[in-house]
C-alpha cells in the first residue's frame, strides 16, 4: 500500500487544531502556522507525485470503517488544483491573523485548522457521503469565525449564513440517498459513469443545485455572502472567498455535470439566465458600494457567475476557464480581502472614503493592490485573463449573446475596481489619519508576495496549472459530448451564389450598336 | 416450555424486582443514610441485568416465556439495553443534585429500578395484558418521580400534571386495547394479527387508533405532546433527563413492536397516522421551541422534535425503517442524557441552577469545557456532521428514501432547518454574546464522567461504532419481521 499522504494531510491540521485549543496565545499561532506550513509541504509533494496523464484517480486510500459508507480519498487534477489552492491560502490566513485577533486566540486557530482538513477533505472524498459529512461540516467553523470574531452585525451574518447553507444541503442529501439506493453504490467515480434515468435527473439536478447555488453564490441566493464577508474577520473573509465558494463550482463539475448531463443540458439555459442577472446585476451593485469588503464580496458573485456559464458551455475551453477562474479568483479576491485587512488594521474602518492617497504614504501596499485589482479585471499577464478568456471562448462556442452580456460584465468589473482603487490609493490624502498610515510590514509582505507571484506565474505560464487537469477535463467533455449544445451563430452552408453582389446582369443586346 | 426456561428469559426483570424489593425494605430500615449504598447498589443491579441482557443477544430465534407473554428477542434485548444505560446514568448523576437541596432520599433508586422492571416489560410484551402491566408499573414510578423534589411547587404541579394525563392516556390504551380485544377475541400479539389478517372491521380499526394514540401520548408525539414542556420544566433535572431518554425509548420500541406485530398486516391503517405524527412532531417541535427562554422547556421541545425524526423511521415500515428507529434511539439517549447534564452542571455557587438563555450568556469564557461540550451536543442534536447526531438523521431518511417515500424525507429534512435555528441559538449564547450572569459552580466528578462519556459516543469518533450499531440493530429489527 502507497503512503497514505492525503489521510496525513488530514490528520496534521487536526492534531493541531484539537492542541490549539489547549495553548496559550502566542504558542497557538505557532503551531497553527507550523501545522499549515507542513501541510503546504506535503501539498507541494502532492503535487510533484501527481503524475500527469497517469491514472484518472491517483492517491486513492480506501478503509472500511463506517457502516453505509466508506472511509475513500483519491484525487484527480481537478481536485488536486483545488487543495492546492487551500494549503496555500491557509498559512496566509494564520498569518493575517496574526495580530488582528486578540481574544480567544487559541480556539480560533483551532477553528481555521478545522476549516482546512473539511476543505481538503471535501475536495479528497470518494465517497458520497463522505463528501457530504466533509461539505456540511464546514458550517460548524464557519459559523463560530463569523459569529465569534465577526464585526458588529456579525450575529444576524452567522445565522443567515448557517442557515441558507443548510437549507441548500439538506435537499442534496436526500438525493444523494436516493442515488445510492438507485446506483447501488456511494462511489464517486462509479456514480460519475452511472446513468440516472432521465425523468429522475431533472429532480436530482434540482436538489444538487439548491445546495451548490447557495454555496456558489449565484443569484439569486447570493445574498449571505455580502454578509458573511462583511462581517467576517480579514482571515475569515480569505477563506470563504478563497475555498469556500470553489466548493460550490467543485460541486458542479464533480456532481452535478457528470452524473446528471441531461439535465444539466435541458437546464443549461437557467443556469445562464442567471449567470448574466448576476453578472449585470452584482457588478451595477459593487460600483455603488461604500464599504470595501462588500464591494470585492459582490464582484466575487459576478466572477462566479462567468465560472457557470464556463461550466455549462461543454466544451473543453469553456471547463478549462471555469477551474482557472476558480483558482484565480481564490487566489485575487483573498488577496484583496488581505489588502482590505492591511489597511482596516490600521484604520478599522472599511469606509472608502475614509480612505484616499495611499500610493503616497504606502507606495509598496499600493503596488500590491494594483497588481490585485489588475488581476481581477482581468489584465493580460494575470491570473485571472487566462480563466476569463477561457471561459468567454468556451461560452462563445455556444452563445454569442450569453458571450456579449458576460463580456459586458467584465467591462463593468473593470469600472468598480479602477474605482475604487481611484478612491483609496490615488487622489489627495483627505484625512490626516489615514496619511499617516505606516507602509507593509515584515509579516504583510510575507503575505502578499507569494499570492502575487501565484497571480503572475498563472497568468504567464499557465500550463503548469492546467496539465493536471487536462485529461480529467477531457472526460468531463467526453462524458457530456452527446448533449453538447449546438452554437447558435453557427454557419451554415448555403448554396453557392452564381454571381457576386456587385455583379451587373450583362444585357449585352444592343451593344454597339449606335 | 418449562418454567426453568421462562425464568431464565425474564431473568433481568426478576433480578431487578428482587433488588428493588430488598432496597426498598433497607430504605425503610435505614431512612436516608443509607441512600448513597443505595443508589450504588441499584446501579449495580442494573448493570448486572445489562450484561446479563447481553448475554441472550443473537441466541436464535424469538424465545417466548410464560406461554407468550412474554418475549426475549433481540429486538427487547436492544431495546432494553439501551433502557438500562439510560437508566443508570441518570442514577449517577441523581445523588450530587438532590444532596445540594438536602432532598436525596432512598425512595429514588428503588422507583428507578422498578421503573426499569416496568419499562423492559413494555417492550418485551407479546399480550396486551403484560403490555399493559408494563406500562403502568413504569408510568406510575414516573409520577412520583416527577414530583420527587417535594418542597419544589413546580415539581409537585409537574408530577400532578403527568399523573392526569397519563392516566387519561392510560385510559385510552385501555380502551382501545378493549375493542382490539372485542374484534379479535385474543389478547395475544399473534392472535391478533392472525385476526386482523382475516377481518379488519372498523371497530378494529377504532381500537388501533385508540391505542396508537395512547402510545404517542406516551413518547410524547404531536398532537399528543402538551403535556411535555410543563413535566420537563417542572420535574427534577436528573428525573427530566431520565424521562427524556429511558421510558421513551421503551415507548417507542412497544410502538414499534405493536406496529410490526399485531398491527403488521394493516400497515396502511397506521401508517398515515405515523406519518402525520411524525411531521407534526417535527413542525411543532421546531417551531415551539424558538420562543422558548427556558432550556428546559426548550430540550423538551427538542425531545418532541427528536420523536418525529424517530417516526420517520417508522413510518417507512420496513425492517430497514426499525432499524433506523433503533440506531436513532442508542444516539438520541446519549443526546438527550448529555445535554440534560450539562443542563444540571449549570449552576451557580448558591446551588441555584442557571435556566434561561439569559444565565448562559458568555458561557463560553466562564465555563469553556462546559460550553464545548453543549456545543457539540446541540450541533449533534441538529444533525450537523461530522456529528454523530447526524447518523441519526441519516439512517431514518435513507430508510425513508428507501421506502420511496421521497416526499415524506424532503419535507422532513427541510423542517429539520427549523430546528436548527434555536440549536445554534443555544451556541450564540454560549460563545458570541458577552457574560452577564456568574461563573457556573464546579461540577462534580460524576457528572463530568457521564458528560464526557455521552459527548465521546457523538463526537465523530461514534462513526467508529457504526459497524457494530448497524449489526446489532439490524438483527434486532429482523426479530419483529422474523416472528411476523
């Protein structure tokens, strides 16, 4: 038997949350970012042994231990992508914390070391109940980060928050029973290739998808998230924007696309309809804010929705756009987040109009910031260009005007963000207090940097990134070819016209003749 | 068969009469000194009749004592099991709560054992006659123990309260099991099926309803739930938790047994009205319990919740169905026991005991292992995994799914988000909300133990038991399919 490493993987973040919680401040920080560095080392090993083109499921663990289902972990490229995408964010979020949170130090940590073998877990699980035990349980982190540590409103956005997620999941779990008495198995990759009946897939795809669109966020269920991100503490905010909104795309792409490609395609035109409202209407929203975190938590909504319409195109680009929006935008948006945090540290307040001119007084935080708020419009070079074009080509193959309104959005998600980074680090320093707000840190730097070098590497040389993932996209497409959508602008051969337009019918009669 | 053979099966309940008898004459001797020795030797004799309960698990087939009327199958075996754990953990929690009033008496032991006997002959009924016998030994130890805290007025109106409409309830068992016996000429389980098989008059069906109604009066299910607030709030917390948990597992599992059993062939008689109890057990438990300030009265809202997932089980009316049934009462006792504790644990220095949402504000600073411990068991209570409370819930609904009773498990999910609101309204308190009120008092050890142990079994270490959970019940479920 192989090293059981993503079994380890879980167990070093549990270990020490369950020591965290019998620490001291100062020695519950430490072990929570040794405990996150170790698992970003085997991350990183993870990744090294991954071998590309190899076998669909590699790393596959399997013990009886449950009765009605089983203790399985296996990852594929996609699910590797992803869980690097959390142990790298993880160290990150235990070093914003790092100062920021004062009380209650070591329950905390323990909370966010939790958060990070659910994560991993969910994105490891082979088993479909397994899935959900890992899915569900994130609420219960989740809940105590905002409630605990939350801003003011910060009871009314863990209620809201816990409750539209567990409304969503409990649907889903239903079907998922009803799958596995159906299928006879709660293998994931076995019911990957099972084919439901169609008549049962369109109510199976409805259950999976109350449960997905919550967590997504797509519109018109997204109103937790500005909540939950607002009132969440700068470290929660990463996480949530980060990973936990990648488990509602995971869902998709692992659930509800393969198991269900009927009724993924007879639902296809839902799922764009409300991509563009979303697109359209939470990007007119972010322009408005007044409070930074809100504005980045509803452009998070708007990159979602171009992750849906990728999804749902089908075809190779367009799934290959979606996981690289995914992954950039877990990337971007945390680092954005971050930034919200650096200044709100110093100023406590996420106002944008407290704030203005920091390029003159935090020329290196300013810097970052560009770079951050380049990367989520999407300049050529970031991260995040390469998933949108992607997925915009992807959709495109499609539907031209699903193209043409998502395109829109991103035009829109240039304005609010050149805005708002107009508001904070350009222009006259207003107040005085803000002007007087010292550059990075030590501690902050090691924060953004490596984000920022993950930003560029993945703009630059995207590849790396998407090898894994190709030959499990690939099946992804094979799997839905034979309900791929026709494209709507498609040519169609006509009958080749006798003469061009500007073709003069000759009437030669008469000619010269005088 | 020979009566050797007869004494041997209801060997636990003969040792526990004898114990309790013994102990009740001691008690009288002795008054209250000896009341420690007693309880000890009470819990002893309890764990003797657990054990040797065991012993008789998966020895064959149904082995029916005094010419059937009484059965030791696995499923009473299970059943019983899980009464006797019940029971004993809220006699060791009893002494240290009464002795900080000065109200600990010997009485209390003795009515537990007898209690016990009460409640494995419940479940072990094949005739109506012992049923009933059963029933009433356990019901009336129960008034008493509801108003054991004498000096208390609330413990005297809530023992009050129990003794009238048990006894209505009482009375409607009994009348219904007079038609059935009308109907059927038999009080015997088999005869009555075996009657029921061949005409299932409306008189029949009349006495099916009555006595169906009785019972959900008994393990507190909607409509026949008004009574549980009041009692719970009212009685003694070790003697709530014990009402909470033993004699409504023993209710259940004799539901359970009269529905496989002489009701077996008319299952579309009772299941609607299963199903019906059930998510009305579920609505009203949840959307009670809200408004509630009292965490008393708010688990006992809890409890009526619990009995409608517990149903769901039922309702599927498939061996897969009773086995969930029962896989759900061995984690909803350590549930319901441990959040009952931790409800006692909650008291301040003068003894007198934090109630309401409003004392456990910021419990989480003041009193961190305690607050953990709630926390895990109210997330478990609301089926949130990795909890084991959420096994619980999964084995009914995918009995239900299995049953293809899809509408049924969908509205019975999505009620259990109701429910959840005031679970995590109990950990708002707890954690995000500021201490206004005094530090609980330190606990005593025994309490701690029988906590500790419940909030061990839910924790996500309870998956390990599984394997095991799902063998013993699923051969305790196939006993009532086996016989029938």
């Amino acid at each position: 038997m192989e090293f059981p490493i993503l079994s380890l993987m879980l167990a070093v973040p549990l270990v020490a949350a369950i020591a965290c919680l019998f620490l001291t401040a100062s020695s519950a920080r430490m072990v929570a970012l040794f405990a996150t560095l170790i698992n970003l080392a085997l991350g990183v090993i993870l990744w090294l042994n991954y071998d590309i083109g190899g076998a669909q499921w590699q790393f596959t663990e399997r013990a009886q231990l449950f009765a009605g289902f089983e203790y399985a972990l296996g990852i594929d490229g996609i699910a590797l992508m992803l869980i690097m995408l959390s142990v790298f964010l993880m160290p990150i979020c235990i070093l914003a914390s790092w100062d920021g949170i004062t009380k209650r130090v070591g329950e905390y940590m323990a909370a966010f070391l939790l958060m990070e073998v659910l994560m991993i877990g969910v994105f490891a699980a082979q088993d479909l109940f397994l899935f959900y035990i890992f899915f569900e349980a994130g609420l219960i982190p989740m809940y105590l980060i905002i409630g605990v540590w939350g801003g003011d409103n910060r009871i009314y956005a863990s209620y809201k928050f816990f409750l539209y997620t567990l409304l969503g999941s409990v649907l889903m779990l239903i079907a998922m029973l009803w799958m596995v008495n159906e299928a006879g198995t709660s293998d994931i990759p076995t019911l990957m290739q099972y084919d439901f009946p169609v008549g049962a897939q369109l109510w199976l795809w409805l259950a999976f998808f109350a449960s997905f669109a919550v967590k997504m966020p797509m519109w018109p269920v997204h109103t937790w998230l500005p909540d939950a991100h607002v009132q969440a503490p700068t470290a929660g905010s990463v996480i949530l924007a980060g990973v936990l909104l990648k488990l509602g795309g995971y869902g998709f792409i692992r659930f509800s696309l393969p198991m269900f490609p009927d009724a993924s395609a007879d639902l296809a035109w839902l799922v764009f309809a409300l991509s563009m409202v979303a697109v359209i209407y939470t990007s007119l929203v972010a322009l408005v804010q007044h409070d930074m975190k809100k504005l980045i938590a509803y452009s998070s909504v708007a990159h979602m929705a171009i992750v849906m319409v990728g999804l749902f195109a089908f075809n190779v680009q367009g799934l290959e756009g979606a996981m690289m929006v995914m992954l950039g935008h877990g990337l971007v948006s945390g680092a954005l987040f971050l930034c919200v945090g650096v200044i709100y540290d110093r100023l406590h307040t996420r106002e944008i109009a407290r704030y203005g001119g920091l390029s003159i007084n935090m020329p290196k935080y300013a810097l970052f910031f560009l770079l951050f708020t380049m990367a989520s419009v999407g300049l050529p070079g970031t991260s995040n260009f390469v998933g949108e074009f992607l997925a915009l080509a992807g959709i495109y193959k499609v539907s031209t005007f699903v193209t043409l309104v998502c395109t829109t959005g991103i035009i829109l998600g240039a304005a609010y963000m050149l805005y708002l980074y107009r508001r904070v680090a350009f222009g006259e320093q207003r107040n005085a207090d803000a002007a007087a707000m010292t550059d990075l840190n030590a501690r902050e730097w090691a924060m953004l940097a490596p984000i920022a070098a993950a930003v560029l590497w993945m703009g630059v040389y995207p590849e790396s990134f998407l090898a894994p993932m190709r030959q499990d996209i690939a099946a992804l497409e094979t799997r839905l070819a034979s309900v791929a959508p026709q494209y709507d602008s498609e040519l169609t051969v006509g009958t080749p016209k006798d003469h061009a337009a500007n073709f003069v019918a000759a009437s030669h009669e008469g000619e010269g003749e005088h | 068969m020979s009566y050797s053979t007869s004494l041997y099966l209801t060997g636990a309940e003969i040792g526990l009469s004898l114990t309790g008898l013994v102990l009740l004459l001691v008690t009288a001797w002795t008054g209250e000194r000896a009341a420690r020795a007693i309880t000890i030797a009470a819990v002893a004799a309890l764990f003797g009749a657990l054990v040797f309960n065991l012993s008789l698990f998966g020895q064959g087939v149904a082995a029916d004592a005094f010419s059937g009327l009484f059965r030791s199958d696995n499923f009473a075996i299970f059943a019983k099991s899980l009464v006797y754990i019940a029971t004993i953990a809220c006699l060791i929690v009893a002494p240290r709560y009464f002795d900080a009033r000065g109200e600990y008496r010997g009485e209390y032991p003795v009515l537990m054992l007898f209690n016990a006997v009460g409640m494995g002959m419940m479940v072990s009924a094949i005739d109506l006659m012992t049923l009933y016998i059963g029933l009433e030994m356990s019901s009336l130890s129960s008034y008493v123990l509801a108003s054991f805290a004498r000096r208390d007025g609330k413990s005297s109106e809530a023992g009050l309260k129990y003794f009238v409409l048990g006894g209505l309830a009482s009375g409607i068992i009994l009348y219904g099991v007079s038609l059935v016996y009308g109907f059927s000429g038999t009080t015997s389980y088999d005869g009555i099926r075996a009657a029921f098989t061949a005409d299932f008059s409306t008189g029949a069906m009349f006495g099916t309803v009555f006595v169906l109604a009785g019972v959900a009066f008994k393990i507190a299910a909607v409509p026949f739930h008004m009574w549980t607030p009041d009692v719970y709030e009212g009685a003694p917390t070790p003697v709530t938790a014990f009402f909470a948990s033993a004699p409504k597992v023993a209710a259940v599992a004799m539901l359970v047994r009269m529905a496989a059993g002489p009701f077996g062939g008319q299952v579309e008689a009772w299941q609607q009205i299963v199903i019906f109890a059930a998510l009305a057990s579920i609505v009203v438990g949840a959307l009670g319990a809200i408004g509630q300030a009292n965490l008393k009265r708010l688990l006992a809202y809890s409890s009526i919740n619990n009995v409608g997932f517990i149903l769901i089980g039922l309702a599927a009316a498939t061996p897969k169905g009773i086995e969930g049934v029962l896989v759900y009462l061995f984690i909803y006792v350590f549930m319901t026991i441990g959040s009952f504790v931790a409800l006692l644990m909650l008291r301040d220095a003068k003894g007198k005991a934090l109630a309401t949402f409003d004392d456990i504000s910021g419990l989480s600073t003041t009193s961190p292992a305690l607050a953990w411990c709630l926390l895990a068991l109210m997330f478990s209570l609301a089926g949130i995994p990795p909890l084991f409370g959420f096994w619980a819930k999964f084995v009914v609904f995918q009995a239900a799914v299995q049953a293809d009773m899809i509408a049924l498990a969908a509205i019975g999910i999505a009620a259990s988000v109701i429910g959840a609101f005031y679970y995590i309204k109990f950990i708002k308190v707890m954690f995000f909300d500021e201490p206004k009120g005094a530090a609980p008092a330190e606990a005593s050890v025994s309490h701690w133990v029988v906590l500790g142990l419940s909030v061990l079994v839910i924790s996500p270490l309870g998956y390990l038991l599984t394997p095991w959970l799902s063998d013993m019940a699923g051969a305790a479920a196939q006993a009532l399919f086996f016989a029938a």
